[in-house]
C-alpha cells in the first residue's frame, strides 16, 4: 500500500501513555473510525476512537488520525499492540494490504513500547 520505508501506523509513547497516528498525509488514503489497543498484561481489545480532518460519511478520516492512549507506567513497559484499518484508492481500493498483491483486506497492526 505505500514504501516500507513510510510507516502508515506510528506509536509514540508519553509520560501517561502513547500517541497513535495513522495514515500517510496521501490524500488518496482513508482511516477507519475506531483502532483497537491491546495493553500489555491485558486481554483483548479496546476501543479507541480517532480524531482527525473531516469526518467522511460518520466513518473514515481522510489522509490521517490520531488517538491518545492513556497507559500505565507497567503497560508502558511491556509491548502492547493497536490495529487500524486503511485504504487508499489507486484506480481500486486497497486496505490493510500484506503483499504487494493487495488481493484481500486487513486490518494492519503496530507493537510498541517504552
């Protein structure tokens, strides 16, 4: 979906917790409303709501969002994971690609850690 080189999802961690950003700033890709956070030493996901510009039809930010994770300092220690769900358009949408192929939908996944 874009050069390995550009991360489409990115995890910064804080003093209270990590800062999620999503998205290329391409004004051809689109975010999903929600990401989903799995904290370490927890089980299962959490939802998180994302902000961005312009909200497109009451579900998809285009060309970038973010959310603010709060986060203890033990979950900010151990690897915890958030997914999110991109497409773009280039002649047919891709989202979440895992190969160059782009044949099926994914929803696309970051570790991260202090």
């Amino acid at each position: 979906m874009t050069n390995p080189s550009s991360p489409i999802l990115k995890a910064q961690c804080t003093g209270i917790g990590a800062t999620l950003t999503l998205g290329d700033n391409n004004p051809l890709t689109y975010i999903y409303k929600n990401a989903y956070v799995a904290k370490s030493g927890t089980t299962g996901w959490s939802t998180v709501s994302l902000f961005g510009p312009g909200l497109i039809s009451n579900a998809w930010f285009p060309r970038s969002a973010t959310a603010m994770v709060s986060m203890t300092d033990s979950e900010l220690a151990g690897t915890s994971h958030y997914v999110g769900y991109i497409c773009r358009y280039s002649g047919e949408w891709k989202c979440g690609c895992r190969d160059t192929a782009c044949t099926q939908s994914y929803w696309m996944v970051q570790g991260f850690k202090r």
